[in-house]
C-alpha cells in the first residue's frame, strides 16, 4: 500500500519556516520521498507500520499545519499519470518485495 501525505505548513516568520523545514526533513528521514513542493510518498508494507507512521506524523505537526494523508492500492498507485513540462513521465515504479531467507 502507498502513503500519499499532503500537508499545508505556515510559513510567515522564521520560527515556522524553519519548523516546516524540520517536518520535511522529519518525513524524509522515515522514508517518505518528495513527490512534489508539499507532497511526500512512501510504501507501507504492514498495518503496524501503518499506524507507526500515522502516530509519528501526527506528533510532529507544527502548530497551525494541516495533513491530508490518503492510501492507494498497488494498483490504485499504477494508474498514477505524471507530466512533467507537458510530456508525460513514467510513473514511479513500487518496490520489490523483500525476501527473506
């Protein structure tokens, strides 16, 4: 299952800027990749994962910021079309599964 988080951060004086900052960053390092300025995608393997990411995201909100997080189906996220300059892009490919041995 994909994770598609949209957020709206205030951005007016520098205390928020640099907190909308640390929220992007805070994103990042729990393996969601920048999609677009304010959108940010990951996989999610299980349920438990799921609901980590949810509590973490939720507690790292800056005051005042809004999220808007959806789920999408491998197969819901295939269909995903992307321009880019008016050409059409490839779609971000999901991930292998792991093996494990």
């Amino acid at each position: 299952m994909w994770m598609l988080t949209m957020f709206d951060l205030p951005v007016v004086t520098d205390f928020e800027r640099k907190e909308a900052t640390r929220f992007r960053n805070v994103l990042i390092e729990m393996g969601f990749e920048r999609t677009q300025l304010s959108v940010y995608m990951r996989f999610v393997a299980s349920r438990e994962q799921k609901k980590s990411l949810l509590r973490a995201i939720r507690r790292k909100l800056p005051p005042g910021g809004e999220v808007a997080i959806m789920f999408l189906t491998d197969k819901q996220f295939e269909q995903t079309v992307n321009f880019h300059c008016g050409k059409r892009r490839k779609a971000q490919e999901k991930p292998e599964q792991y093996t494990l041995f």
